[in-house]
C-alpha cells in the first residue's frame, strides 16, 4: 500500500514539474517561506510555554525544504539551458 501511494505521489510530482516547470517550483517555495513567516509570527506566543522546541524544529524543517526547492529549482533551470543550447 505504501508503495501505490508513493509510486502515484512521485508520477504526480513529475507531471506537474513538465506541466508546469518552474512556476512549480515557484509557488512550492512560496508555500514554504509563507510558512516560515507564520511559525516566526508565533514564535512570541510559544516563547511562554514548551511549544517552542516544536516551533524550532517547524521552522528547521521548512528552511531545509527551502534550501531542497532551490536546489530542485536550479537543476530545473539548467536542464532547460541544456535543452536550450
């Protein structure tokens, strides 16, 4: 079961990124900074009590799915150079 959906997950990820290329990868990083914003907007709230390990380790995640958006971004841009040249 857990291979189906896998399987469909990676066939979805791979139609969208030829459909709709770099403006996928676009908004996905726009998605993630956006939630960055958030979790940093409530960080004073959950300074008072132990909610703030989770919001940390929210925020590291989000900033390595960044930094992974990027770098899928960047690889997008030079196959399309590639395919350009």
């Amino acid at each position: 079961m857990l291979f189906t959906v896998t399987n469909a997950a990676h066939r979805l990820e791979l139609w969208l990124n030829r459909t709709l290329g770099r403006p996928y990868h676009f908004l996905l990083g726009l998605g993630i900074v956006i939630e960055i914003v958030q979790h940093c907007r409530e960080l004073p709230e959950k300074l008072d009590n132990a909610g703030i390990v989770r919001t940390a380790l929210a925020i590291v995640l989000f900033a390595a799915l960044l930094l992974h958006q990027v770098g899928e971004l960047d690889e997008h841009t030079e196959r399309r150079e590639d395919r350009v040249d």
